[in-house]
C-alpha cells in the first residue's frame, strides 16, 4: 500500500447520478483508487412541475420549507428562473434540510436553513424539527418517490403539508451495457452506494444485463443507515458506513472496508 494512497490497486464503483459522481470518483481516485463511474440513477423531470411551480410564485403560503436534497435545490433554482422568482422571495421561510448537501446548496442560492440534522436520513429531521412546525403550513420539495416519514410525521402534528415533486429518478440505459461490459473482465472490489434508489436500481441493473445475483468479493459501501437497511433487506451487508453520512464518510468507509491493517 503506497503511502498517502490506500486504495491503490482497488476498483471501486461509483453509482451516483452522472452529474452527480465527479466529486466522489475524483476524491476516491486521488487515494490510488480505480472509479468505475456506471450511474445506477438519473435525474430527470417530474410528471408536472405544476404543484411546484404554483408553490414558488405564492410562498406566502407557507411557513416552512422543507428540502429533502441537493437535486432539489438545483431544481427549485432554475424553476425560479423559468418563472421570474428570486431566492429572496423565499427568505420569510423557515427552512430546514436533509443533510449538510442540501443545506450547503441552499446556502449557495443565499438561503439559509435554520435546521439541518447531523444525520441525513428523514428521521434525524423529524427529530430536529421537533415541534416547531406544529399546526404550520409546509412546503416539502423532494424526489416523485420518495419515503413519507416526514409528511407523515407532520401531518401528526396538525401541519398543513404540501408535498412538490421537483424531479424523478430512473435507469439510464447505457449503464446495462457498461456493466456487463466491466463485470466481465471480474467485479471491481466495492461499489458505492449514496441511496436507497442507487441499491435498487443497480440489481435491476445487473439482471438486464444478465446476472441474476450480486457477484460475490464484491463489497457493498453505504452513505448512511437508510442506504444500509436497502441493502441488508437484498441479503447484503454493508462492508462499512459512511460516518458522516456524505461524500466524505463514503470515502473514509471506502477506506476502512478495503485496507487491511
């Protein structure tokens, strides 16, 4: 193992949106490690933007917004441009985020969330939000399929929720052709995982292109205990958890499963 490059010699595979995997292939490439980028999501347009749209020209609705991730936040920005709204008409909210991400995006657009849980994971935002939204009105901005815990949670409390798709994942078809291709020559040593969706999508992906199970050596790295429960209930344990729960974590995960000490 050289020194200052752990991951030397390992193939380790990247499976975050495409726009999406820049960061977490350069930081693990910089380590010595080989990344295989086969996106198992990608980003693509809701059903409507309808909802959206009619709830960033009248936020005065709302006394809360909630953002679930990064991508939201992209979204809600260009949606804006598209109908003339700027940041600062959304500055009278009370904001909170999933996860430092999402909170670092809206910061970048001159927002500043008032609560972001240490963890990334729906619970953790319940947890921080406590009671503040009780009997409030609230924005959620999130993916099209995406777990209920936090309007479920809300709504107990006697808050209003309005729930806005800001976008939908999907399988990219190129991805079938590129993972066959590279499981052919043997599977890399690890492959990452930063969601729930990226678990799924990728045994779909590995029966398109005709493996009717997860190679085995193969070691599964997660971003955090949602991504981990996705892959113990497809019978695979993680090799290691990122803590925290970001691009960071993922690479100290990275480097924990697959260096012997």
């Amino acid at each position: 193992m050289s020194e200052g490059r752990p991951l030397a010699g390992k193939r380790i595979l990247v499976t975050r949106a495409r726009h999406q995997a820049g960061q977490l292939s350069a930081e693990l490439a910089k380590l010595g490690a080989e990344a295989i980028e086969i996106p198992a999501i990608e980003i693509v347009p809701p059903a409507s933007f309808e909802r959206l749209d009619d709830a960033l020209r009248h936020p005065d609705r709302y006394g809360w917004l909630i953002v679930t991730s990064a991508n939201a936040v992209r979204v809600m920005r260009e949606r804006c441009s598209v109908g003339g709204v700027g940041a600062e008409s959304l500055r009278h909210l009370k904001l909170a985020a999933v996860g430092a991400t999402t909170a670092h995006a809206l910061e970048d657009w001159g927002l500043r969330p008032e609560v972001t849980p240490k963890e990334y994971v729906a619970e953790s935002l319940v947890e921080a939000l406590g009671e503040q939204a009780r009997g409030g009105r609230v924005l959620i901005v999130r993916a099209a399929v995406a777990r209920d815990v936090i309007p479920e949670a809300l709504r107990r409390l006697g808050a209003e929720v309005t729930i806005a798709d800001a976008y939908q994942t999907v399988i990219p078809e190129s991805s079938v052709e590129k993972i066959a291709e590279v499981f052919a020559s043997g599977p890399p040593d690890a492959a990452t995982f930063t969601s729930s969706s990226t678990v799924s999508n990728f045994f779909q992906l590995l029966r398109a292109a005709g493996y009717e199970q997860r190679p085995e050596g193969m070691m599964a790295l997660s971003i955090g205990p949602i991504t981990s429960q996705t892959l113990r209930e497809r019978g695979w344990e993680p090799a290691a958890e990122a803590d925290p729960h970001d691009v960071a974590g993922l690479v100290e995960a990275a480097v924990r499963a697959l260096t012997i000490s």
